[in-house]
C-alpha cells in the first residue's frame, strides 16, 4: 500500500542528531547522518527495511533495524513539524528523543 512518504526526502533534527530521511519505497528507506552529535559519524548512510503504519492523515509510525543491530520507532506527524524517535542501540543504550521533520523540498529550509 502507497503511503505519502514513499520519494520523499526529510530532514529530522531532533538536537542531538540530525538526519535526512529518504522514503525510497513504501518499504526502503536511505538515511543520511548530518551532524551525528557523537553517537554516529556525519555522513554515514545506510538503506534500512522500514515498517510503516499511517495512525492518521499526515502522521505515520516508522520502524527499522539497522545492520548494527540498533532499532528505531518514529511517531512523524507531518502536518505539525514534529517527530519522536525511539532508539535501542546494539549495546542495549536506550535513547528517546523529540524534534522536528520538514520535507526537504521545500526550498525555505536548510538541511
């Protein structure tokens, strides 16, 4: 089933991380790390099997696992700008963390 995210790109900036968000398919996704704030190098990229459920109009619950063994849930609600990410790194470290996405596209904002 198509969502609306499939050939889009994204910017999250949750502080701490920052992150472009490729939707490749409605089951791929390619991320790149912008500024990766000590927890990841920048520009590491990797392609990612996601899970993606549409809870509601513009907002969408996103999971993958990366080939680190990390796991990572989004809650991307799209219509306001704000994302909640959910990530269990390979080591067991935990970490959650809220920001803002922003398609890419749009040519007032920066990556």
């Amino acid at each position: 089933m198509k969502n609306n995210l499939t050939g889009n790109r994204y910017v999250m900036d949750v502080g701490v991380l920052k992150t472009e968000l490729y939707f490749e398919t409605d089951t791929s996704m390619v991320f790149t790390i912008l500024e990766g704030g000590g927890l990841t190098k920048n520009g590491y990229t990797e392609k990612v099997e996601t899970t993606i459920a549409e809870i509601r109009p513009q907002v969408y619950m996103v999971a993958w696992k990366e080939k680190s063994g990390a796991t990572v849930t989004h809650v991307e609600d799209h219509e306001n700008g704000i994302i909640y990410s959910n990530a269990t790194l390979a080591d067991g470290s935990f970490y959650t963390m809220k920001g803002t996405i922003h398609l890419l596209q749009d040519r007032n904002l920066k990556p």
